[in-house]
C-alpha cells in the first residue's frame, strides 16, 4: 500500500511517497503544490493496477514518478477511455501526440463561427495562430511533446526582431496560444505541462509604440481641411467622425459601429456599445461599454446625423456593406497629410489626443480613465503619463489654461 510522508530538506519541508506492496522498494519526491496528496496516491494506484506483475517488479523509481506525473497532467476523457477499453497507460502515448498545427486548425475551426465571434476577432485569431506556427517551425518544433517553456520564452524576441511589436500585441499572442494549448488539454489529449505561467511581457520604451497627440493647432487644421473638403464633396461624413473622436476619446471600432440609439438624449449620455459587442476580449480595453456625457458639441454631431450616413465605398459598383472606417478613411488622410504637411494622421492619434488635452486641462485621471473605457486606472496612467503636457515652460497654471479652452472650445463652442 502506498503512503506519502514528510521529511526536512536544508530547512524545507518536503514529501515522498513510498510503496513496498510489490517488495521492490519505490519512492520519489513529489510536490504538494498542483495536486493534493490524495491526488498523488489515486494515480500511482492506476498506474500500478495498469502494470503487470513482471513490470511492476522492473519498475524503477525515477520511471514510475514520470509515469505518474503523465498521468496526473492526463486529460479526464483520456483517463476515462483508458480504462474503459483497457488501453491504460498506452491511450497517454496514442493520443497526446496530435501534432500541434492539426490541434491549431482544430481550435480555429471551433473559434471561427460567425455566430460566435466578429469577423475582425476571427481575422486577428488567424493571423495570431500563424505567427506562432511560423515561430515554431522555425524553431523546429511539430509535437506538443517537444514545447518546452523555454523555447516560448524565445518568441517575444523572435516577434520583436520580426517587426518590432509592442508588448501589449506579444501579450495577446501568448494569450492565444493558452487558448490553443487549453483547446488541446481538453478536447486533444494534449497533457497540461503549465508552460505559460507567469509568462508576460513587461512594457519598456524598445517595446511600445508611443503615440504623440496632435498638437492644439494642428487639430484645428485638420478640421478646418476636413470641414473645406466636406463643403466641396458635400460629405460631412469624416468630419463629424473626426470630431466626435477627438472629443470622446472614442476608438475606430466603437466609431464604425456608432449607432443612433447610443445617444440617449434624455438621460445627457452617449452610451459606448450599448449592447454586447463580440470580439471585445482581445482588446486592451476591457470596459469598452462605457457611458460618455453628452456636451453641447456631441448633442449637435448627433442631430446633424452625419455620423449615421456613411456612403458606401464604390469600386466600379456600390459595395454590399459599408466599408470598415479605416478603410475609407485612409485615401481621404492621405490627401490630408500631404496638403497641411501633418503627419500620421490616424484614428489613434485623435483618441490619444482627447485624453491628453483633458489631462492637461486639469480632468482628473478616473474621469478620462472612464471616459475611455479602460480596464484600469492605471492603464491610463501608464499609456498617457509621459503626455502631461502641463509640465511646459508656460507652467503648470498656463497650460491648464490653454488646454482647458481648448477644450471648452471643442465641447461647447466648435458650432
């Protein structure tokens, strides 16, 4: 009969089991910390009963506490037809070896469902699950059997010399590849060996992308540039779209999807995904549902209707769906960038902006923090305190002053 017992080590407290009922002495240190001592002692019991005698007699100590850990880190189905059909230990073998671009298709087989989940979350678990293939092969490595931590360890570098991405998209990549290994624990016979634990990439300078706030007049000069090209078009589409970002803070998702039942008007509050929205999961902000007060500026972008009107895009037809915006947008800033001489002009940047200018006017950080639907305060001081633009030869009073007319102007006086 088996037994665990408990001896000091150099001061530690440790714990080794012990069977004699075959009288060949078997023992090995195991650890108390994934599994219970109860835990430990059924599964030396199934391997045992699964041996023969002439195996149980041959067995060594070191063999049998990694045949034992095998099976502890054995998925319950697997366990379950183990011994239901007699296979037992060989079924470990048999089926924990599905490769893993078979159990990466897999995966995305179950997770690309359109009732599920987004196009744009199916299309960024794609291009995820491709990246880590590539990394993989590169590293050699077809089985589950050969990852090692180690050699996930070697991917932020791999992706950083790749394209230099930020920590936040390598965090997101690991993420997906939990998802993956889950999806094989569970449904492939995969055995969970904890490779990701802990595993995070910290934010430094090398591996974040900064994003710079336009300035106070370049803002104004892109709206007057987008108001003279609306006039001539006679689409105010952008401009309104533009506006509306810069003064809630609103990302280029929430804007494509900006809806006219998101302004309640008798409640004052422009209500950001007033319904579940899918493919939220993999976003940096968590709390994207979030409820904006409604400022005289937002009140009349909302009864111009503009925002609500976004032609298609044509290519020798009209398109059956209208365009994502960054999409349509995207010849439209070109033109911008080259006529005014500002540079990247992006959705961000315009997002960036609306937090900075209301740090800089004084707002304090919960309120932009809500305003722009993190998950925490301290993302937003982590992505937007190296902006504070009150810290200027003006002074700290000055600047709140600028800013905080720059503000008024945008929410109360730009009609």
């Amino acid at each position: 009969m088996a037994s665990i017992t408990k001896y000091v080590n150099d001061g530690y407290e440790c714990s080794k089991l012990v069977d004699t009922s075959t009288g060949n002495r078997l023992q090995y240190a195991i650890k108390l910390d994934k599994f219970t001592e109860r835990q430990w002692l059924a599964a030396h019991d199934d391997v045992m009963r699964s041996l023969s005698p002439e195996n149980r007699i041959g067995m060594t100590s070191k063999k049998m506490k990694e045949t034992v850990q095998t099976w502890l880190c054995t998925s319950r189905e697997v366990k379950t037809n183990a011994k239901h059909t007699g296979i037992k230990l060989q079924a470990i073998e048999t089926k924990g070896e599905e490769s893993i671009k078979k159990v990466v298709e897999k995966y995305l087989a179950d997770f690309c469902r359109p009732e599920t989940n987004s196009k744009n979350a199916i299309s960024k678990a794609k291009r995820q699950c491709q990246l880590m293939l590539s990394f993989f092969e590169q590293c050699k490595v077809f089985n589950y059997s050969q990852l090692k931590r180690d050699i996930i360890k070697k991917y932020p570098e791999w992706r950083g010399k790749k394209n230099g991405s930020a920590a936040d998209t390598i965090n997101q990549e690991l993420r997906r590849l939990g998802s993956v290994i889950r999806h094989g624990v569970k449904y492939c016979g995969w055995q969970e060996k904890y490779l990701l634990d802990g595993m995070r990439v910290k934010s430094t300078p090398q591996n974040t992308k900064a994003v710079r706030p336009f300035e106070i007049e370049e803002v104004k000069d892109i709206l007057n540039w987008l108001a003279t090209n609306a006039e001539k078009t006679n689409n105010w589409y952008l401009h309104d779209m533009v506006l509306l970002s810069v003064c809630s803070g609103m990302e280029a998702k929430a804007l494509s999807l900006v809806k006219p039942e998101w302004f309640k008007m008798n409640l004052g509050i422009l209500r950001v995904y007033d319904k579940l929205v899918s493919g939220v999961i993999d976003a940096k902000t968590q709390n994207r549902a979030r409820d904006i007060p409604l400022t005289p500026t937002l009140r009349k972008i909302f009864e111009r209707g503009n925002i609500f009107k976004r032609p298609e895009k044509k290519k020798g037809r009209v398109a059956e769906k209208p365009t994502w915006i960054k999409d349509y947008s995207r010849r439209t800033f070109e033109r911008l960038e080259q006529e005014t001489f500002i540079q990247d002009v992006n959705w961000h940047r315009f997002r960036h902006t609306c937090a900075t200018a209301r740090l800089s006017a004084g707002w304090q950080l919960v309120r932009v923090s809500r305003m722009l639907g993190h998950s925490s305060v301290n993302t937003t001081a982590s992505h937007y305190a190296e902006y504070d633009l009150s810290a200027s030869p003006a002074g700290f009073e000055g600047m709140i002053k600028v800013y905080g007319e720059f503000v008024r102007w945008l929410d109360e006086g730009y009609f």
